[in-house]
C-alpha cells in the first residue's frame, strides 16, 4: 500500500513538474 501511494506521488510530481515546465524538480 505504501509503495502505490509513493508511486502516485512521485508520478503527481512529475505532472506538476511538467505543467509548470520545470523540470529541475525531478532531478
């Protein structure tokens, strides 16, 4: 079950990253 919420998160993170066009937040 955690590691499906961390998933979710990391993967929302990346949206947001994404959507906000910076991409230093995932590295």
């Amino acid at each position: 079950m955690a590691s499906l919420m961390a998933a979710a998160n990391a993967f929302g993170l990346m949206a947001l990253a994404t959507a906000d066009g910076n991409h230093e937040l995932i590295a």
